[in-house]
C-alpha cells in the first residue's frame, strides 16, 4: 500500500503524463490551432474561443451543453468521425477533473497510479463509442476507472478479467495441441475463416510481419475480448479494450500500454500483409516473404 498523494500534484502528474499540463505546450497548441477549424465544422463547440477554457467552462455549463461539446470532440478524435488526435487531447483536457479525482481515490492502491489514470483515459477517451454511448463524460470516468482497478486487481474490472482466464484455456503455439487443432480446423472444411486465420499467422511469422510471441498475444486478447462480449466496433473488435488487454498484460507479465500498442502495431502490419497478399499489383509494403521476396523492416 502506498500512502494518499496530494490531490493537486496528482492532477498536475495526470495532466503531465497526457501532455496538458502547459497549455503552451506542443499538445494543446496543436489543439488550440484546430479549434477555429473544428467550430466551423462542428458548431457546438463555438461554447468557447479557445479549448484551455473548458475545462472551467463545463463547471458551469448544464448537462446538455456540456455533453453536445464533449461528445463532439469525441467524435473528431474517434476513428469513427475525424481521427484526429488533437481533439483527444482537447477532451482529455476537459476531462481532467474527473480524471484527478479517479487517481486521488486510487491512489493508496499504486505508486504509478498517475500513470495508470493518464493512459486508460486516452485510450478510453480514443474508443469511445459517441454514436451509441450516453453521458459522454460519465461513461468515459466509468470505464477508465474500471480499466484502471482491473488493471490493479481490484473491484469489478478486476473480476470481469478473472473469468476470462477461468473460462480460457491457452496453447503454446509450438505444441502439438496446436497442430492438432489447426488439423481439426481445416480437415472438413476448405473455406473455413479460422483456418485461413492461423494461414495468415504462420505465413506472416515466416515473413517476418509478427513474432510467435505477438500471436500469442493477439490469440490471448481475441479469446479476451470473446468472453467479454465486447462490440466488434469497439476497439479492434474488443482485442485492445481495456478489460481484454488487463487480463492479457497481468498474464503475460507486461504494461497494459505496451501491450496494446504492441498488438496494435501487429494488427496494423497483418492487415497490410493480407492486403498485399490479395493483390495481383506489386505494391511495396516493406515486409520480406520466402514466397513473396520483399523486405519487412520492423
């Protein structure tokens, strides 16, 4: 256990490790350049000149306005509207308040739990599915205060994550159980989707494009994001939501951040090797093959 930390040196840490902490700085300078723009395309947020304004401005705002303005920058940053990450930024800023008192609460239970708060918000912030989700505000601090116990091991989270190893069962990708499933896979099927998956792993392995240990890892968070009914829309189909990716990184002994930026980066680079792989055209995606000859530079 560690001891309570003060609640403003928590903030300024939270806001520090999110790059808000100086609303000069690079982060929320480029934020604040996009904020003419954003007005112009999205009205709502014309609440405010300038996005360093806010994070006071929602204290006073009601709940209506103030969810219109947030769920508005979640759609800019989300894949799903704009992609743009300097709206994250603009929203996390916003969300800073609530973000604060999520590590104040926590902060006996980790001596990193600054760190903790500022990567499950961003990436809570980055997925969350403005469409359909209600209470923009509230339902992003919900989320990143469970992905942050399930990551600690305690409350809800902590149990969600528990079941999906006491209802999995991993293979070492080099065991002889594989094998057998992979023959099981495709001995009466030709057009069997998870036969070609484990096709596009082992070709891919042998390309260079993913390591057995980052199939492993995306084997482990798909079985995650199965057993956690997770909405195929949300996050990588669920694979990097942070219930999945707590599990898997308590598991495999690794940070929660790394580990999603890690299967991340391999879903990027297996979508690209299948891509390259059903075309007829000779596009250089950078990857080696025995069968294909080109070089993958990791």
């Amino acid at each position: 256990m560690t001891t309570k930390a003060d609640r403003k040196d928590l903030e300024m840490s939270v806001a520090k490790m999110l790059g808000v902490d100086d609303v000069e700085g690079p982060a929320m300078t480029l934020a604040r350049s996009r904020w003419i723009q954003w007005t112009t395309m999205e009205p709502e947020l014309a609440v405010v000149d300038d996005p360093a304004d806010l994070s006071s401005w929602t204290r006073s705002a009601d709940y209506e306005a103030t969810d219109r303005v947030l769920r508005t920058l979640a759609k800019l940053g989300s894949s799903t509207g704009h992609a743009d990450p300097a709206a994250i930024t603009a929203l996390t800023w916003a969300l800073l308040p609530g973000a604060a008192k999520i590590a104040w609460d926590l902060s006996d239970l980790s001596v990193t739990i600054d760190e903790l708060v500022a990567s499950h918000l961003w990436s809570t912030v980055k997925t969350f599915d403005w469409e359909n989700r209600r209470s923009t505000a509230f339902s992003i601090l919900r989320d990143t205060r469970k992905g942050v116990q399930a990551e600690l091991g305690v409350g809800d989270g902590a149990r969600r994550s528990g079941r999906t190893w006491m209802q999995s069962v991993c293979v070492d990708e080099d065991s002889p159980v594989w094998r057998r499933l992979f023959n099981t896979l495709v001995e009466d099927e030709q057009d069997n989707p998870a036969a070609d998956l484990l096709d596009l792993f082992s070709e891919a392995i042998s390309a260079g494009v993913i390591s057995k240990a980052d199939r492993a890892l995306l084997v482990d968070l798909a079985v995650a994001a199965d057993s956690e009914n997770y909405s195929a829309r949300r996050g990588r189909a669920g694979m990097t939501g942070s219930a999945a990716v707590a599990a898997v990184a308590t598991r495999h002994g690794l940070n929660p951040r790394t580990l999603r930026r890690r299967a991340c980066l391999s879903l990027d680079r297996l979508a690209q090797f299948a891509a390259a792989a059903d075309e007829e055209t000779s596009h250089d995606w950078g990857y080696s093959s025995p069968t294909r000859g080109r070089e993958y530079s990791r």
